[in-house]
C-alpha cells in the first residue's frame, strides 16, 4: 500500500519531485505569457465588431502567418474575417505602401493601384477571404495595408500597415504538398536551396537598409509546406495560374488530389505546361494520383510495391556520387519504394532505370520516384544527395565547392562555368511567359559582382576578376552584389520588357484618331444640297407656301453644319478610342491559352474607364508610357482599383483631354482548339485550323541544332521554317520545312512586308513586326523546338470597356509552342561539399 500511494504522489499531475532549474523556469514562464498574450489578442478581437486575421500570402500557412513576397509578381492572400456584431457586407482593399504610408506606383506608371473584393460575413461565421495583389518591384521597404469599408454605413476599418518581407530577383518558392511536411526539412540543408556565398562579397546592395526585410542573399528557394488536412479553408495554395510565377518546382507526397480546389488543379497544370518542376515521392503518391487531375501527365505508373537494396541503387551511387573520397552510398536497411512502369511518353532520367522517370509537360518537367524523396539513408548519403537533387531532379548547372574560410563545416558555392559567382533567376525557375521573358537578357536579370572601387559616375561598371589557369575566377579581394537592371526575376510582371515595349511603340503609332476621307465629305455635302434646294422647294410648294423657302434655307443650312460636324467627331474618334494588341501563347497539348493585352486608350475630354473582364482570373494595371512620362512628379498618383468581384475590374483610370493612356493584363482562359499537325489523306504533314479564328502571316519554324562549322565548333542556331500566309477556319495546309533565309531582319520579313501591301496597309495600320522579330528569334527557342507564329485581326473577345469607343481597333500575335527538344541531360557537380568541409566525425 505504501509503495502504491508513493507512485501515484510521484506520478501525480503537478507534483515534481525536483528543483526546477532556472533556464525551465524561464522557459515556462515564456511560454505562459506567450499564452496569455495569444489569449488577450484573441480577446480583444472578439470585442471587435469585425475581427480580421493577419494576411497571409499564397503559398503559405494559417498557423505559421509570414508577410513574404516576391516583388513583380502577382500573389494571392489569405485572410480570416469574422463578424460578431451583425451580418456583414463590405469591400475588402489592400493596397502597398512606403515607410511613410504613402502610395507607391504602379509598374512605372504614375498610378495607386489599389486590390478589392467583395466580403460577405454572417454573424459569427468565421470565413477565409481570398484576394490577388502585386507588390511593385521597389527597392525601399515595402507595407501592405488593408481597410475594410462597409457598403450600407460607409464605415472604414483601417488596420496598420504590416511591414512585408521579399524574395531577393533569383529567388523562388519552393512549394511542398505533403502530407507529412516535417520529412521535408532537410531541403533548406541542401546547397541547391540554400547555397553558401562568399564570404568576400557584400550583399548589402541587394537587401540595403532601407529594405532590410528579405531573405538572405545565400537563398535559392524559400520553402514552404502548407497544411493539406485542413479541412475548414483547404490548402492555401494560389486558385489563380498568374500567381503562380513566383513558384520554381512543388513536391508531391501522399495527397489526395481532391484536397485541392479545381480552380487550384487548373493553376497547378497550367503552372506546370509553362515551365514549373513537379517531384512526385511514387510509393505514397502514385495509387493516389491514378486517375486524378495529374494522372495523364505522369510518367510512369505504379506496378505495386517493392524492396529497395543496395544493388539496385549502385547506379545512383556510381553516377551520380561525386564525391572525391568515395562514392558510397549506405544502405541501412531495404528502402520502401515503388515498381516503375514507364509510360509511351516518359523517360528515364539518364543512368537510372527503374528509379527515377520523367517527362516534359510543355515547357515543365514531371519527375517521379521509385524511392522516398526523404529517404534517411538518402538524405545520409553525402557523397551525392546534393548532386542528385541538383543535376537530376532540378536540372541544375554544375557547380564547385570550396572551403569557406571562416565556417569549415560549410562549402563555399560557385558555378562551374564562365561566371563562377552569379545570382541568375533564370537558373532557378523554368517557368517563362513570352510576353514577360522574351529576350530577356542575362545581364539584366542576374546580379553583377564589381570591385568595391569599381564605380563610376551614375551607378558601378562590371570589372572582369583575373581568370586563374583553372578558369575559376579569383574573388580574392571584397566585391558588391550590384542588383540586376530588370528586377523581379524571370517571369516578372513588368511594363519595360522587349515585348511590351515593342507593343507600346506600334500603339503609339496606331493610337489616336483617323481623319474622315474624301467620300464622307462627299456624301454629306450631296446629302445637304438635296435638302436644301429641291427638298425644301417641294415641301413648301406642296404646302402652297413657296415663299418661305427662303425662310428655311438658313435653318437647314444650320442644322445641316451641326450634324455634321457631330457625325465627324464620332467617325474620326474625337470622343474616344481604343486599340488592342494581344500576345497568344499556347503550350504543346494544353487548351488553354495566356492571354497577355495592351490597350492603348485616347479621349478627347477627359473620362473615367472601366475595364471588366469575362474571366474571373484576369489581372490588370496600368501601363507605363515611357521614360518621358513625368505625371507623377507634376501631379502626383492618381487612384485605381483593381476589383475581384464575380468578374475582374479596373476602375477608375482616369485619362486626361486630349491623351493616350495605357493599360496592361493577363489572363489564362480555355480558347478551345487553335492550331494542330496532322496528317491528309495521302500521310502528308499537314497543319489544321480547328479555330474560328482566321490565321494571316503563318509560319512554322523549328530550331535545328547540331551542324558544325569548319573549325569543327558549333554553329549558331538555325531556323528551319516554311511559310503559310492566311489559314482560314476549318481549313488545312501541308507543311515540309526549309531552311530560312534570313539575313539580318526575322525569318520571312518580306513575305510579311508584301501581304501588308496587299492588304492596304498604312501608317495608322498595327505593325506588329517588332513582335515578329522577336518571335522568331532563334536565340529564344530550345533546341528541337517547334513553334507556329501568327496574326489575327481586331481585339480579342472577353473584355468590356465602359465608356465605350467610337473605334476600337487591333491586332494579336499568336505563338504556339507545337513540342520542345528533350530534357537536356544532368551534368555532375565537380566535387561534392564533403569534399571540402570538416565535420564532428572527423570527415
């Protein structure tokens, strides 16, 4: 009985038969006001008449809120909202402001860009609002703001500014779905996420002080795992393709598909087709993802389950091991995996048969597993995971590890190649859009590293290290991070692209209005005279009354004038006008198309636009005019509102008299079957157009690379291509590609030259060259890759504008991604970081 009574005083709840030290102590007294604090927020909320959570940006976790964005890119937010008063009904801004709560602009236009929604609260409901906004690419320190405006009493609910934190221009997120995320956190250990920079190079300029709030300059990807079982607001992943861009590769583990929303299954793919990296871990993914959104895109399936033993992974550690002192990898016990079947259009990644397959989906890349991803033997293996995951999965360039001088248990990371030290988001995300990426140019995206002396007037000049006989450059003395000239990155919303400025340009030229012509003054002035010579004559005749014709003469001749100086401010556009040219991308298979538009808008008198589009997906801002446009400076910003309603709006963009104002948007929309090779009758090539849409200026190129030149190097890439013309609905054409003869102007530029003519072209005509040329760029296509280039007349459906214009008028540029080369294959790092760091063990 004692020794009974004597367990349960000392296994009692409360009862501690020692001192409590003081670091517990502490601990625990930190923990209770923590709680205390939570309680008190939580508190003072429900006292609220209406109780708003903090935002949180897409992708992200409710539990863990953390205000990261990356600046240039459109971003969906999740914020919780309840109402404890009565029902609810509102509208929800947010909007990104300076240090000093001013508005910032928007894409270099002199515009405020405010983000809205409607928000219905019933009493006590708690509810997940879901908006869409785009921080601005500024390098001071970012704040978003959000206010809530109730629609019958007009009351405003302002919350303080949040001070928000960036992605630096190369870095991504690197988004994990997985039912158990904790097994991912050895991904921000590996030098592929989380590369180490160094020591003798100040990052300072990339991350100043006035915007100290972004993730370290050593960061690849920031990676993230939201919860997949929530089950009251589901997986806070973007609904919508265009916040998508800021994403560089997601991984899949053990989740069911239908935890996510079809508006979020159709993001992810549309993702994928443009560029996204997706890994799926095949022994607990696989069984679910058959017959699922991504079943059609796998490249292999499942054929049950096995063992994995050292044997089968000796080609993994031979190949892909890289390590100096060995290439071993421990096997502790058989791994649990999968049996791969390779499907028709998979492939196996190089040297791995049976353990990793892939395939490109458009511009994408799917990679399945026969392993675990997060294999401890796997992850263990130090020889080369970090090779692995860079050069097969990521398909990464090679690097070089080096000492770092002040931490031995870390590696030092350089490219193996020219620029050894480089800060390139291209090198970390695949994901490009044509309107947003063409000819993008390396040296204004990535980061430049000068001498610290190195400066000159007007910003810093580019000194080339001396090259040691290893060709690795000597980064002996300290160097500066110089930020890129184009910042956000690859796949960035910007207003100064190659494209986007070619397409201001052409609208500059075509906008405005057009004089009336000859024949109208023609039939006006025969209109007139008929009604004021024998018109009048006779109708006063028939009244007996001849003499008052010359009474009427005068009036008519009046209200002759009047008409008709109205009717020639309506036909020339004196009120208003519109001109649109789209860019139409499309990737191989995929129905859906990115729609990117720039609207040029001139009025006479002074007017409000609103712009609303069909899909509810559609993004929208002003458009920068150009370096001569100093508005903001003279006026300041003018107020707009991008709204997210049942259908997207911009409001309020004012033009002033007599001006031409631009605005810019984008949309993923399903234009059904466009374009497809098949075969005639006879077996022939052909090109169908399954499309009501009638085709001009058709042409189909391919990159053909490979040729040598005499000295045995490699020749530029060429452009192999025929040209078509016009390609009406429904009908078809047989195609056999040739070499193009270019010269210095784009393939096929005369050709397009002559039908301008015949159609009559002139000055005030859409010239939609410029964006041609750039097209068809060979140095913008992959080698193998198959594209078609086209026109289509007038703007594209989907898209009102109130008021509305007396001419509208406009063009689009078509470009079709028809299929790409292979997967280039993975090149081995030169060393591994074992290599060249010092660890407990002695290693």
């Amino acid at each position: 009985m004692l020794l009974l009574l004597a367990a349960a005083m000392l296994t009692a709840p409360g009862c501690s038969c020692r001192t409590e030290t003081p670091q517990e102590r502490a601990a625990r007294l930190a923990q209770e006001a923590e709680e205390l604090a939570k309680k008190k927020a939580e508190q003072e909320q429900e006292q609220k008449g209406i109780a708003l959570s903090l935002p949180t940006p897409m992708p992200g976790r409710r539990d863990a809120p953390s205000m990261l964005f990356k600046p240039g890119h459109w971003s969906s937010v999740a914020q919780g909202a309840k109402s404890n008063a009565e029902d609810f009904e509102g509208l929800l801004s947010q909007s990104f402001v300076d240090e000093q709560n001013d508005p910032l602009p928007t894409a270099g236009a002199p515009f405020a860009l405010s983000f809205s929604r409607d928000i219905v609260l019933p009493k006590g409901a708690p509810k997940q609002v879901e908006s869409v906004v785009w921080p601005p690419i500024e390098a001071g320190q970012l704040r978003m703001r959000t206010t809530l405006r109730d629609r019958k009493s007009g009351a405003l609910v302002d919350d303080a500014p949040l001070t928000v934190q960036t992605l630096l221009d190369h870095q991504y997120h690197f988004l994990v779905l997985a039912k158990e995320a904790s097994r991912y956190g050895f991904l921000d250990s590996l030098y592929s996420v989380n590369a180490t920079l160094p020591d003798s190079v100040d990052f300072g300029a990339l991350a100043p002080m006035t915007a100290p709030s972004t993730l370290d300059a050593d960061r690849n990807y920031r990676v993230v795992a939201p919860r997949v079982d929530d089950a009251e607001f589901g997986i806070l992943a973007p609904d919508n393709p265009l916040a998508w861009t800021s994403i560089a590769c997601v991984v899949w583990d053990e989740v069911d598909p239908e935890a996510l929303r079809p508006t979020q299954r159709d993001a992810l793919v549309d993702w994928l087709h443009w560029g996204g990296v997706m890994l799926v871990n095949g022994p607990d993914s696989l069984d679910l993802l058959r017959g699922s959104f991504l079943d059609e895109f796998l490249p292999a399936e499942s054929a049950g389950a096995r063992e994995i033993v050292a044997a089968d992974l000796a080609p993994l550690a031979s190949r892909y091991g890289v390590a100096r002192r060995s290439g071993e990898l421990k096997v502790s016990r058989p791994w649990s995996g999968v049996r791969l079947t390779k499907r028709p259009a998979g492939a196996w990644a190089p040297g791995l048969d049976g353990l990793v397959a892939e395939r490109r989906v458009g511009r994408g890349r799917m990679v399945v597993t026969a392993m675990q991803l997060a294999e401890p033997d796997l992850i263990n293996w130090r020889d080369g995971v970090d090779n692995f995951y860079n050069a097969v999965l990521l398909r990464r360039p090679p690097r070089l590890f080096k000492p770092n001088r002040f931490n031995p248990s870390l590696a030092v990371v350089y490219w193996d190649g020219p620029e050894p030290l480089k800060l390139d988001p291209a090198l970390n995300s695949r994901v490009r859009v044509f309107a947003r990426d063409a000819a993008a140019v390396d040296g204004d995206l990535a980061a430049s590293f000068v001498d610290e002396d190195a400066q000159v007037a007007g910003g810093f000049r580019f000194n080339a290290p001396p090259t040691t006989s290893r060709g690795v450059q000597s980064l002996a003395g300290l160097k500066t991070a110089v930020p890129p000239k184009r910042r956000g990155g690859v796949a960035a919303w910007r207003s100064d692209t190659p494209v986007a400025n070619a397409a201001r340009e052409a609208l500059r030229k075509a906008a405005g209005v057009t004089v009336p012509g000859a024949g109208f003054v023609a039939a006006w002035l025969a209109a007139y005279l008929v009604l004021l010579v024998p018109m009048n004559w006779l109708f006063f005749k028939a009244l007996g009354r001849v003499e008052l014709a010359w009474i009427a003469a005068p009036i008519i001749a009046l209200l002759g004038a009047l008409v008709v100086v109205r009717q020639a401010q309506l036909d020339i556009g004196f009120v208003r006008a519109r001109t649109e040219i789209a860019v139409i991308e499309t990737q191989p298979e995929h129905p859906r198309a990115w729609v990117t538009r720039y609207n040029a808008f001139y009025t006479s008198l002074s007017a409000a636009y609103e712009l609303e589009f069909d899909n509810p997906t559609a993004v929208a801002t002003p458009f920068w005019r150009g370096p001569q446009d100093d508005r903001a400076r003279l006026s300041g910003l003018a107020p707009v509102s991008y709204e997210r309603l049942e259908r997207s709006r911009l409001k309020g963009m004012t033009i002033s008299s007599a001006s031409t104002d631009f605005v810019m948007s984008e949309e993923v929309r399903d234009l059904g079957p466009l374009l497809r090779v098949g075969k005639s009758y006879n077996g022939v090539d052909q090109l169908e157009n399954h499309s009501e849409l009638r085709f001009e200026n058709l042409v189909i190129v391919e990159r053909r690379d490979g040729s040598r030149g005499s000295k045995g190097k490699a020749a530029k890439p060429r452009l192999d291509g025929v040209w078509i013309g016009e390609l009406p609905p429904g009908e078809a054409t047989p195609i056999a590609l040739r070499p193009t003869m270019a010269g210095d102007a784009a393939p096929f530029a005369a050709q397009r030259q002559q039908a301008r003519a015949d159609r009559g072209a002139d000055a005030k005509t859409l010239d939609l060259e410029p964006l041609f040329a750039l097209a068809l760029d060979a140095r913008e296509f992959e080698p193998g890759e198959r594209r078609v280039i086209a026109s289509v007349a007038g703007p594209l459906d989907g898209l009102t504008v109130s008021p509305d214009s007396s001419q509208a008028g406009g063009a689009a540029l078509v470009v079709m991604h028809l299929r790409y080369g292979p997967t280039p294959p993975p090149v081995n790092d030169k060393n591994a970081p074992i290599d060249v760091t010092q660890t407990n063990d002695g290693g």
